[in-house]
C-alpha cells in the first residue's frame, strides 16, 4: 500500500472534515500517525475538540414566563 | 398518550393534544433557535413563528419523518430568515481554505486561560464569534456538533448534500476556533 504524505495544513484541514466519524481510509491512517507525532497538530485536534465542547455546554433554558406567552400567543392554555 | 396519538388527535383538533405537544417540544425549539441566534428574544420570537407554522400545517405532517426532525426544519427555516436581517458576518463562502488553516492558528489551548473565565466573559467569546458566521454555516454548526445528529440526517433537514454539510461543518469548527483563538491572544 502506498503510503499517504500529509502536511500539517492537510491535517488541519482533514481533523476539521472528519472529526467524530469513522476514519479508516489511508488518508486517515496517514492523519492518525501525523498526529501521533506532531505536537501542533494535535493541539489543533484538541482545541477543535474543545470549541465544539464550549458551544454544546453553552445552553439555554426556557424561561418560564416564555413559555406563558407562547401559549397565549398560540392561543392554548394547560389545562384544557 | 404516545405522540403519534397526540399527533393524529391534535390533527383532529384537539386542542390539549396540540398544548402537549408544544410543551414537549418548547425546549428543544428554544434551545436550538438561542444557539444559532444568541439572543433570548430572538429565540422567543422565532420559537414562537416556529410553533405558529406548525399548528398552521401540522395536516400535512405524514409521518414519514420523526416529528422533532420535521420541526427542526421549521425552526431552522425562521432561524435563517431572522439571521439573514443581519449584514456583519465576516466568513464569507468565498474565504479560503488558506486563510481558514493557515497555520499561525496552531496554538497551544492548554496555556488560554478557558477554566478561569467567568461565564459570562466566555459567554461574550463564544456569541461573539459564532455572530461573525454565516447563518448557513451557523445552523450545520449547530445541527450536527452541538445537537449531535449525524452528517447524513443534518443533510437531510437542510437539503444539503452530504459534502455540502461536511464542508460547511469543517469550515464553521475552524473558523470559531479561530476566532476564539483571536480572543484569548487579544
């Protein structure tokens, strides 16, 4: 098999594609062995990680007036 | 009852089938419409449209498709609608993959100061970038990163192909890395 060359800009490029599914390809064979030796690349890897992490932690709850003036504005009470 | 029952009574009229099923989904609508839009009375408003627009065609729900993906559509429709009202994005389609990887952005997180941030002043980093995305960009962000569905289902809801919404996420992760990145080194 022939062995894939990457750069540290393929890797960025590849760990933003890709991230979370199945990489078995020899593109991503290539890209988990890159990033098993290069510092930068890793930490590129961990800090995407880290930015889909921030935004899912980031939540919001429904106030509880809100969910009155839907239901007025829908026109639908709770207890009917 | 179960939520096809809730569903084929609120077809019917039932009006207490129609409040269950809006209370069940209120959250989840909220919740989706505050990420993409980052303002409480935004998400209000389009939640509020969003639940408008399902009661007004709920008759041509058929089933095929579970009831959250069908309102997500919904959602993301009033979503796009009230981000395009907005000009200040500043990822634009156009911008290239050598200025979204170049490689200056390859910084080391573990020295930004994440954990000592109060919640609020991390808040402002992370609305503050995702408001410079495109919305297009912003709901694939959302769908399938943040409410986790998989590249083929946000596809699906968005009438994406499958590398649209591959391409669209792998810019949108590396962008508002970016951007965070620029805060902290501010």
């Amino acid at each position: 098999m022939n062995k894939e060359k990457v750069s540290c800009k393929d890797v960025m490029g590849h760990i933003c594609e890709s991230l979370s599914e199945e990489m078995n390809s020899p593109k991503c064979v290539a890209i988990k062995e890159h990033l098993e030796t290069c510092h930068g690349c890793k930490s590129y890897f961990t800090s995407v990680e880290m930015t889909i992490d921030l935004y899912k932690k980031c939540t919001e709850t429904l106030p509880g007036d809100v969910h009155k003036k839907l239901m007025a504005f829908l026109e639908l009470t709770d207890e009917q | 009852m179960n939520e096809e029952l809730l569903i084929a009574s609120a077809k019917n009229g039932d009006r207490k089938a129609l409040a269950e099923l809006v209370k069940n989904y209120e959250q989840t609508v909220y919740s989706f419409a505050f990420k993409v839009c980052r303002n409480r009375e935004k998400a209000e408003n389009i939640m509020q449209e969003t639940f408008y627009s399902m009661i007004k065609s709920l008759h041509q729900f058929d089933g095929n498709s579970k009831l959250s993906t069908w309102l997500y559509r919904i959602v993301v429709n009033h979503c796009l609608m009230e981000a395009r009202k907005n000009s200040r994005y500043t990822f634009v389609e156009q911008e290239t993959d050598e200025s979204l990887f170049d490689e200056k952005y390859i910084a080391d997180w573990s020295s930004l100061p994440i954990k000592n941030l109060e919640t609020k002043e991390l808040r402002n980093i992370l609305d503050s970038a995702i408001d410079k995305l495109q919305p297009e960009y912003r709901v694939v962000f959302t769908l399938r990163d943040v409410e986790e569905y998989s590249t083929e289902e946000t596809a699906k809801m968005l009438e994406l192909s499958v590398p649209a919404v591959k391409s669209r996420l792998h810019r949108a992760r590396s962008f508002l890395r970016n951007e965070i990145t620029k805060a902290f080194q501010k």
